[in-house]
C-alpha cells in the first residue's frame, strides 16, 4: 500500500551547477566521508548486520555509499535511489565496472512522494546531507515514507552536518549569508541566523515519525591547516560554497559581486598556517517499533 503525493513537484536542490561537477565533488566526499565517520555505519551495533538483507540509500548520488556497503555486505541487496537522472547514470556506471550483483539504482521524480516500493520492503535505510534536498516542513512526509518502508525492527540512519566554526572570516561570513538564505528558502530549523539548526532536530524528527530507541553519535571533523584532512576537506567546501552561491544571489541577500569577493579571500584564508577549523556533524540512528 502506498500512502499519497505530498506534491506534485520535483525535489530541487539547493546545488545550482553543471551536475558533472557535483558528481565529482560527491565521489571525492563519499571516500572522504568514510575516514572522517570512521566507517559506512558509524554507530551501528555488529550484531545489527546479521538481520539486514535489504537496503536502501535515499539521495545516493554518485552510488559510492550504496556500492560500498553492497561489497562489503554480500548477503544484502543494497538499492539506492536519486532524483538525477546524470547521477544514477553515474553510479550504473560504475556499478558495471565493479560487477556487483547485489546492488541496483533507480531513479525517482521526487524524495516527497510517495517513493515506489512496498510497504515493509527494508531492515535498513540511509540517508546523508538531505538538508539540500528538503526544506523544514517536508521532513515528516519523508520519514513517515520510511517507516512505511521498514520491516518491524528495522533501523533508520539520518546522518546531517552543521555550518563549521572556522578562523576564516570570509568563511564565516559566507556561512551566515547561507544560514539566511536557507532560512529565506524554509530550509533552516532555527529560528535566528545563527546556526541550520538541522542536528538538534534529527531525534526529534525521529520520535514524531514513530520511530524509537534513537541514538545519537556526534562527529567533530578538524580540517585546520596541517591536519590530515585539510586539504581534502577544505577543497570540497570550497566547491560546494560556490556552488550554493545562486541561492544567497536568488534571495537577495547580496550581490554576486559580493560573494565572488568573498569566495577568493575565503580560499586564501583556508590554505594559511593560522587557518583553523572544525567540521560538526550527528548521526542519528532509530528503530521501527511494532507492538
């Protein structure tokens, strides 16, 4: 049974770019990630393992993720789904080069509605950075869609990031210029322009769509100059602050003239001895609880 549209649009992100390079910049991120988080389940009980046969990845792009897991994980079917079409191409793609059987991708017009899988067809499903995807007031449709998809017991995993705290005062100024354009757009949870806000509310988000026994377990990436990470961290958020750059213009809250300024100072300010920074991100896991 399949519960009804919430809408009739298609998601649309906040990435305003060529998809060829969010496409790279995601593949580079997905193998990044995996250092960073220590793993492609942080937090996950080993025992969990033994009971997934069947799982989806919401918003795969590029496929790493749901590729990774299908090889480490050959009892699983592992099924991602994307709005983009040059993203599933992609990750088919490298699909036929790896030769895995137990992992498929498939397209869908939107992650708000109704997705177009059975009712109770997954013990697992992962979703990251769907912040760019989905604004304040469509979360509840979404994850009331995965309870519907879970078997009883089975596990949710929401993992989402927050602005970083840096010494780059062009990086923080564009971090508030995104704050408040998000905001603009009813992406953002807070209400001041201080912070997303999206972190403090992912157990929360959980609780109301019936889900139960949420964890949390929080990830502090330090991507300071001279840290191992910098420099792979610090070139992905400078793609990315460029290409989000159209939603600050679009809401009219400064001038590209503006925001180019700021993006080449950013950059040398990121790549000097006395840049430092720290990345804050939340994994939060929850269960589908049947009495």
């Amino acid at each position: 049974m399949c519960i009804q549209p919430y809408e009739d649009a298609p998601t649309k992100s906040i990435i305003r770019h060529e998809e060829i390079v969010e496409r790279a910049r995601l593949m580079n991120k997905s193998y990044l990630l995996l250092r960073a988080l220590g793993g492609l389940l942080p937090g996950l009980k080993p025992d969990h393992l033994q009971h997934m046969t069947n799982v989806l990845e919401i918003a795969c792009g590029p496929g790493i993720w749901t590729l990774e897991v299908a090889r480490a994980n050959p009892q699983m079917q592992v099924t991602g789904i994307d709005t983009s079409s040059a993203m599933i191409a992609s990750a088919r793609n490298l699909l036929r080069e790896q030769a895995l059987s137990n992992a498929k991708y498939r397209q869908i017009p939107s992650f708000v509605h109704a997705l177009p899988f059975e009712d109770m067809s997954f013990d697992f499903i992962s979703m990251q950075f769907m912040e760019k995807f989905l604004k304040a007031d469509e979360w509840p449709y979404l994850l009331s869609e995965c309870w519907r998809l879970l078997r009883p017991e089975g596990l949710i995993r929401l993992t989402e990031l927050e602005v970083s705290w840096t010494t780059s005062l062009a990086h923080e100024k564009l971090c508030q210029l995104f704050i408040q354009s998000m905001r603009l757009d009813g992406r953002s949870f807070s209400p001041s322009d201080r912070h997303l806000g999206l972190i403090s509310e992912l157990e929360p988000l959980l609780y109301a769509s019936r889900f139960e026994e949420c964890t949390s377990v929080p990830h502090m990436v330090n991507y300071s100059y001279g840290a191992p990470l910098h420099d792979e961290w610090r070139n992905d958020l400078l793609i990315l602050s460029k290409e989000v750059e159209s939603l600050i213009v679009e809401m009219g809250i400064a001038t590209q003239e503006y925001v180019d300024t700021l993006h080449r100072q950013q950059h040398y300010e990121m790549s000097i001895p006395t840049f430092h920074a720290i990345q804050p991100l939340l994994t939060v896991w929850g269960i589908k609880v049947t009495n």
